[in-house]
C-alpha cells in the first residue's frame, strides 16, 4: 500500500516529465524559488490551504527536470495521503529506495501533518542525505515555530497566496498582458478587476458561478477551521468559527482583543488564543500602526485582512456592496505578495491612511484606497490625511488608489498621484 501510494505521486517516474495538468497557472513565486535553487538551504513553502502550494512544488519539479535532474532521482510525498501518513519515517525512507535508489531532489508536501517531522528533516539536510529538500505547510507554525525550533538557519521561506490580479486574468484566458494591450482593453480590465475583487484568488473556483464558488469556498472555511485550528490545537471548533467570523467580517477594520472578546462572549485572554490561531492558519492577517517606537506599536489597535476577498465574501455577513473595503483587502494582500514592512498610520484628530511602506528605515511609500472620488469632500478627506501623514514622515509623495481614475494634484506642497487599482495590481 505504501510503495502504490509513492508511485501515485510520482507520476513522471513512468511518463519522464511532470503532467501537463499538476502544472496550471505559472506562479509568481515559483521564479523566486528557482532563484533560489543555488542555495543548499530548505525551501519552504506556506500558504493556506487550497492556495496552490502543491502546484508551485510541481512547478518546481518540472523546472529541475527541464535543467537536467532525471525524474527518477525526483521524490514527491503527500502527507495528505493516509497510507503515507500512518507509516514511520524510517520506513518511508526504506520504501524510497525499495522503488528508486538514486532519489537526489525531495519534495515533502503538508509535512506538518506528520509528527516528529522536524528532527528527520534535520537529519536529512545535515547527512547531506539530498541535494535539494523541499516542504510545504498550510500553517504558519511550519516557519514561526516547528522550522525555528530545530532547522534555524537552514531554510529559505517562501509563501503562497491565493491569486494575484494578473494570475487571475492569465487564469480567466488572458495570454497577453503587455501594458499597452491591457490598457486598450481598459473596459474589460475593469470588469475583472470587480470580478476579481468579488470572487477572489483560490485557483479552483476561478471562472465558477456564484453558487458553487460559495459552496467550495465555504467548505475550504469550515476545513481550515477544523483541520488547521481545531485538531491541530485541541481547540473549540465553535469559538474558532465565532472569532473568524467576526474577523472576517470585520476585514480592514481595527479590532483589540477586548472588542473581540465582548463581541464573541468570551474571554480576553481566549480571543487573543483563538486569534493567534486564526493568524497561524492564515486565515486573517495582522496589520500594526506605524510608530518609530516598538512599544506603541504593540499598545495601540491592529487592523485585520482575510487572505481572500471571495472568501471573506463567501462567509461573512454583509448587507450592502462594499467594493471599497474589498478593494483594500486586496491592495494588503499585493503589498505583502511584493514584500516590505507594511503598516497603517493614525494621527490626531482622526487622520488615517490605509498603507505605510518601509524598506529598513525609510518609509517608501503612502497609499490610500478610495474606491470612488467623484465626491468632492472625499478628496478632501484623503488628501488631509496624507498630507498629515507625509509632513509627520517626511515623506513628498503619496498615491490614492481607485476604482479608475489617473491624475496627479499637488495639495500643501505634497505630490498626491490618482492612479487606478488595476494598474496598480498589474504593475503599470
């Protein structure tokens, strides 16, 4: 059962390459990774769970394969498999070379599923035992705890989201997205833009009607709450799914665990554990307010993000179209695919702007998310507070990001650009 269950995995033993089908959608990170190939180090790869981290691992596999590796000496392991899963180590390593001695490159997928993983891996790397060792993981304990406890300094991180805007479009049948095409094609850019916002990024529901996205969306909610947060922490099912919920619901907004905990009945020392759950699984993200003084950082209110805004739409409650906050939840998500530290800004008197990047010490760049700005006094209200923000950072720039405006004013002596979202998110 076990040796069926390897060679299952590892189809190209038989057809010498990856099938066309494991490989979909080229991903963004998977260059990053092959840039990464020179370096004896882990690659790990995090992501929720239906993100796509098994195809960037086949991506992966195929790239080795074209360079020269042979398929044989390519080892992809499932731990999502039952009979992979229920058998020890050891014996699983037997079994490798049972079916192929000469096994170079391994691919370990959901690891986190198999206790004691961590010293075996180790072991692995440190007897030289591959040339190249790659894990994936659908919780982020696979980097903050399990990887940094014994295999410090040996791994690179990597993490996949679901879709960015132009994977999205490449996945809706989009084969050219040179920049002067897909600004002739503005008015359907503009369609998918809202239809990426609405639908969100999880590659197998791209394309489906309303109906059955929401149920496979739903269902990918109820499984990382049960799977990843449940059965992983010994935790309650109907907290979990109470405090994400709000969370979710509650995307862009600022929380503190005391509004958590009243909200949910519970309290204020289980909202923070549950919340600290929900961070791991990747459900939600955490973003800081910006301060040049840790301390404040940690007092003050952090605002939330859902991983995706399809669904964030699938399972929270909503009563009225909000475009804007869907628009924003998306512009998070792209900023972290991009890197930097990234967080909001607060200033007296009520001032806000949605994104402060940083680079070191330098703050790099200011964004507001305002959907629309026909209305004369939401300008006025989005400038005035980057203003605010860009004399208190030094800081002569800013950008709002829109549904499709594009011009540039100069408003107390700062350079504020209106630029549309989907040029942003394309990188135009």
């Amino acid at each position: 059962m076990l040796e069926q269950s390897i060679r299952m995995w590892n189809p190209w033993w038989a057809e010498k390459m990856v099938p066309q089908d494991l490989i979909g959608i080229k991903r963004a990170i998977t260059d990053s990774i092959i840039k990464s190939l020179d370096t004896p180090h882990i690659k790990d790869v995090i992501g929720v769970r239906r993100s796509g981290k098994t195809t960037v691992l086949y991506q992966a596999a195929a790239y080795l394969m074209d360079t020269g590796v042979a398929p044989e000496h390519i080892l992809f392991l499932n731990f999502d498999d039952p009979a992979i899963n229920a058998a020890p180590l050891d014996e699983i390593l037997a079994s490798i070379y049972k079916i192929s001695p000469d096994i170079s490159h391994i691919f370990l997928d959901e690891i986190q599923q198999k206790e004691g993983w961590e010293r075996w891996v180790r072991t692995l790397y440190d007897t030289k035992r591959f040339s190249r060792i790659f894990l994936s993981g659908s919780s982020a304990s696979l980097l903050t705890r399990d990887i940094g406890r014994v295999l410090s300094g040996r791994h690179i991180t990597f993490e996949v989201t679901p879709f960015s805007f132009a994977e999205y479009l490449e996945k809706r049948g989009w084969e050219n997205l040179e920049p002067g095409y897909l600004i002739y094609n503005r008015e359907k850019i503009l369609y998918y833009q809202k239809a990426y916002l609405e639908d969100g990024g999880f590659p197998e529901t791209i394309g489906m009607d309303e109906f059955n996205r929401k149920k496979i969306l739903t269902s990918l909610y109820n499984d990382i709450i049960a799977r990843d947060i449940s059965a992983r922490f010994g935790a309650s099912y109907e907290i979990a799914e109470k405090i994400c919920l709000l969370m979710i619901t509650n995307s862009t907004c600022e929380y503190s665990f005391n509004s958590m905990a009243k909200a949910a009945h519970v309290a204020v020392e289980t909202a923070e554990k549950y919340i600290g759950y929900l961070t791991e699984s990747l459900l939600i993200n955490d973003l800081p307010v910006f301060s040049y003084k840790l301390k404040s950082q940690f007092k003050q209110n952090k605002k939330t993000y859902a991983v995706d805004t399809g669904l964030r739409n699938a399972v929270s409650f909503r009563f009225t179209p909000d475009i804007g906050k869907l628009a924003e939840n998306a512009v998070f998500l792209e900023l972290k695919r991009r890197g930097g530290e990234v967080y909001y800004w607060k200033g007296r008197g009520g001032y806000e702007v949605d994104f402060v990047q940083k680079t070191g010490q330098q703050v790099q760049v200011l964004l507001q998310v305002s959907w629309d700005v026909r209305d004369d006094k939401t300008r006025k209200r989005e400038e005035r507070s980057l203003c605010r923000a860009c004399e208190e950072l030094g800081v002569a720039n800013a950008m709002i990001l829109t549904e499709d405006t594009d011009e540039t004013v100069e408003r107390d002596g700062v350079k504020i650009t209106y630029y549309p979202l989907w040029k942003w998110l394309l990188d135009i």
